[in-house]
C-alpha cells in the first residue's frame, strides 16, 4: 500500500490533494484516521493508495507508520524558502545532524530513488505542458519524520502565491501519483556536496539513467559521521552503486575525510 499524507494546516498540502480528489477517482472509504476520512484508489501497478489527512505539519508525522505499515509514504506538502523562487521539488526526509525540525537526530528516512526520480520526470513533464513558470529540483535529505519506511516528499513553493496556485498544485499532484506507480528500477547513487537545491544532480536525474537517493548538501558534509553515511548508503531502497561528489561544491577542509569515509564504507565515488 502507497500512503500519500497531507497536513490540514498546508495550504499546499490541502490543494495537491483535492487535485487528487477531484481529478484521479480517490474514493471515500468507511475507514476514518483521527477523525479524518481515508480515500483510496487502484493504482496502474496493482497497487492501492490511501489518502489520509492528520492535523499536524507533516515534518512532525513520525508516529504516522504507528496506524499504517505502507511500501511508501509520499508527503504532500508546501515549500518555503527565502528567495521566493517558484519551484517544484522532491526529496526524502530525515536528519544528517541534529533534528532541528521534526524527527529523529542523524537518522534518515528510507530513500525511495526511483519513486523520487519518476515524480522528478513527471514534474519537468508538466512545467513544460502546463508552462508553468517554475524551477523543478531534488532537494537534499533534511527536516523530519526519521522513518523505518520509503518516504519522500513532493512539494509547491516557494511562498504563499504559489501554495495557492492550483495549475501547480495539479502538476505535483501527478507527480505524486507518478512516483507511487512507479516500477521501474534505476541505477542508484548517493549524492554529495553543493547546495541545497543542487541542479547538478538534477539535470543528471533528467539526462541520465541514473536516480539519486539520498543527497548531503556543502553544509552538511561535515557534520555527517560514518555512521549516518552508511544510514545514506542502506537506507535506500535500491542498492546504492557509488558516490557523485559535487567536488567544487565541497569545502577543501571537509574533502579528505570524506574521502576516509568513503573508502572505510567501501563506497566507490565520482567526481562531477
């Protein structure tokens, strides 16, 4: 089963999923979740999906596989930052350091790199039939829940404007659906320096076969110990084949113990 969770207080979160109601047959169930309908509906894979409601913002949903024991989670979901840029994005949750919102410290989220890549293609996909004026990105693993699951996030940003833009909200809908079809199997990477938004790893994602499961952006290679790189390496849901490091996006000071890192955890690595 394929969990999709928006937050009844994400404007964002409430106009993906009323794109899913309206337009992609969910049907009311007689389950109900903490007082909230559940919908759901027969995926193209077989697979069925729910789609519940919880009162709380979703990075603070780490007791949500406590009600359910889904194959993935897919978090609806707004995205703030402060440069305001329209931008459609993905990403897992999960904390490389201390958990500063939601979850639990240096633990992440299973990566589900093939679902995340698909809803990164379906995303492109519909900026460019829509004509949507948006950036489309991964994002890097931050904030929480830390979940023993996949999980992902797709999310609408970057400010109010665009959380209430329902052409938008349409796209990251069927990018929604687009990662919780998915059953293609790409070749995995685990993804290393740059910004937060690295465009780098994106337009590799786009061009190449090639999906990224967990990424660790310039700020946060040096709090990254060996234990929560080996969680990056095996908490992903395809075997994760070598590194790509962002190599200029990288500070010189953190470079070499990265690199013992790396070849402690036998993980070979590719400079970009």
């Amino acid at each position: 089963m394929i969990l999709l969770v928006a937050s009844k207080l994400d404007i964002a979160a409430v106009n993906i999923a009323a794109h899913l109601l309206t337009s992609y047959e969910f049907e009311e169930t007689a389950e109900t979740f903490r007082g909230n309908p559940v919908y759901a509906k027969r995926l193209n894979n077989g697979r069925e999906a729910k789609l519940v409601f919880i009162d709380e913002e979703s990075v603070n949903a780490q007791f949500i596989t406590e009600f359910f024991t889904p194959s993935l989670v897919i978090f609806l979901s707004k995205h703030k930052s402060k440069s305001g840029i329209p931008t459609l994005s993905v990403h897992t949750p999960g904390n490389l350091g201390e958990a500063a919102l939601g979850g639990i410290s240096k633990k992440v989220s299973i990566a589900p790199a093939s679902a995340m890549k698909e809803a990164l293609i379906e995303m492109l996909r519909c900026k460019d039939e829509m004509e949507l004026k948006y950036e489309v990105s991964y994002e890097c693993t931050h904030h929480g829940p830390s979940l023993d699951v996949p999980a992902m996030f797709v999310e609408l940003g970057s400010s109010l404007e665009q959380w209430r833009d329902v052409r938008a909200a349409e796209a990251v809908a069927r990018a929604s659906l687009a990662a919780a079809s998915a059953v293609r199997v790409y070749p995995t990477v685990l993804g290393i320096g740059g910004p937060h938004y690295n465009r780098k790893f994106t337009r590799m994602a786009v061009e190449t076969d090639i999906a990224f499961g967990h990424m660790i952006p310039k700020y946060a290679v040096n709090m990254v110990d060996i234990d929560v790189l080996r969680q990056c390496i095996e908490r992903t849901v395809e075997p994760v084949e070598r590194a790509i490091l962002d190599w200029k996006g990288i500070r010189g000071s953190d470079k070499a113990t990265l690199i013992d890192m790396l070849d402690e955890v036998g993980l070979e690595f590719e400079r970009v």
